[in-house]
C-alpha cells in the first residue's frame, strides 16, 4: 500500500510574496487540500487546479486534522493549510498527537512560515530584537489561572510580550486584565504597538502607550505588542535596543 503524506503548510500572514516557496510547492502539488475557508480564500491562487478542496469554519481544528491524516491514510498527497507558522498556536502538534493516538503511518511534514509575531514586529519597526514572551489570551484551551501566571512571569521578567488572540466579542475582560498586571510592572508610557491583518490589503497599525492601549481597536485578527523598559518610539516606529550602545559606539 502506498503511504500517503500530510504536509502541514504555514501560508504565513497572508501575503502571497510573504508565502515560503517550499510552502507554495505543496500548494501546487497537493491531491487534495484542507483547510480553514478564510485562509484557503487567501491562497486559492496557487493551488493545483486538480486538487480538491475541502474547507470548513473556525474551531473545526480537530476535524480538519483528523480528515487530512485519514486521506494520507489512503495514499493521497494532502496539504492542511494553516495561517503563520503551523508550529505556533497552529495545527502541527495536533496532526503529530492525532497520529500518535490513532497509530497512523503517513509521512508528516511541517512546512513553516512567518507567524503573526513576524509580520507584526516587521509592520511596527524593530521591537522584538530582544528576550520576548508570546502568550495567547484566550483560555478556551488554556485555563485562565495559567495564562494569568505567564502574564506575571513576563511582565516582572521584562520581556517583550506579544498578546496573540487578545480580545473578541465574547472574551473582553483578559486584554483589561492583562494591562492591569503588566501596569504593575511596567511604566505607564511604555510603548505598545498594535497591529491588524499584517500583511494583508486592510494590515492597519496603532502605537500607543501601554496606559491608553484599551483605547486602540483591538480584535480577534490584533496582535498587541507591549515592549519592554527600554523599547522606544522613534519616527513612528517601535524598537527595542539589542544592547549595542552599551558595548559599542554607535
């Protein structure tokens, strides 16, 4: 029997020109292609003309996955398309846990792309050029406690944070809260930068500071940035000193 492959492909923010080649390749050899329908919707262009699709809504996650390893299953060439990177908040560790809990035997390959915190931080200037956290704040997965002692853990540690899944109609009151528990470790003005859609033709960015950072449009397709005490504005950028011009002249 001929074993089939999942190539697990990260599009990256959106952007065809931001898409890896080898990610593009799968896309345009793939038998059958599965994914997410905004996100197949940004992509369309470039798949194999043969290929089937089959999309599907948000929070199908389990479903997408499990269907793409059973197609591999039967000796297809599979491509399940995710946004950014399929390693970061995507769907690589659940394709290897599915596999590892079914006993499939299909090739695997995580093919990756830029993540959100990428795109982001290229939109806003420079402002992950030192130590940085990513936490997501939705606890739909994650138990609220948990997230909330990463917050602590990276506000009193001076990271850079970048907030991924910050706000949305339902969940309002973990981007107040994580404000208030990085105002207890950072200054009032530290700068954070906010960006929505990178990469994409409606990308739009905010600076702000992290006082008044509730003031912002913030949403589900948001990335929040909050920099450290050394991050600074500059010529409406954000940057974060690596630590040259205490070891060189510069």
């Amino acid at each position: 029997m001929t074993i089939g492959v999942v190539r697990v492909v990260g599009i990256g923010p959106g952007a065809l020109d931001l898409m890896a080649p080898r990610a593009l390749a799968a896309l345009q050899q793939a038998e059958i292609i599965v994914g997410y329908r905004t996100y197949l919707n940004l992509v369309a262009s470039c798949f194999n003309p043969k290929a089937e699709v089959l999309s599907s809504a948000m929070m199908q996650e389990v479903d997408r996955c499990r269907k793409a390893l059973e197609l591999a299953e039967t000796g297809r060439d599979v491509a399940l398309v995710c946004g950014g990177d399929p390693g970061i908040y995507a769907m690589a560790g659940l394709v290897f846990e599915l596999a590892k809990n079914q006993g499939n035997r299909c090739r695997i390959e995580i093919i990756p792309g830029i993540a959100a915190l990428n795109a982001c931080a290229a939109v806003l200037g420079a402002p992950l050029m030192h130590d940085f956290a990513a936490i997501s704040l939705s606890d739909l997965l994650t138990p609220w406690e948990l997230i909330e002692k990463r917050l602590e853990a990276a506000a009193s540690a001076d990271f850079v944070t970048v907030l991924y899944n910050p706000k949305s109609k339902k969940r309002t009151s973990q981007i107040e809260r994580a404000r208030e528990i990085f105002l207890a470790h950072r200054a009032a003005d530290t700068p954070v930068g906010i960006v929505h859609a990178a990469g994409r033709e409606d990308e739009t960015m905010q600076l702000c500071t992290l006082v008044n950072m509730l003031d912002a449009s913030i949403g589900m397709q948001t990335t929040v940035t909050i920099g450290n005490s050394q991050t600074f504005f500059w010529e409406n950028r954000m940057i974060t000193p690596r630590g040259y011009a205490g070891k060189y002249s510069i």
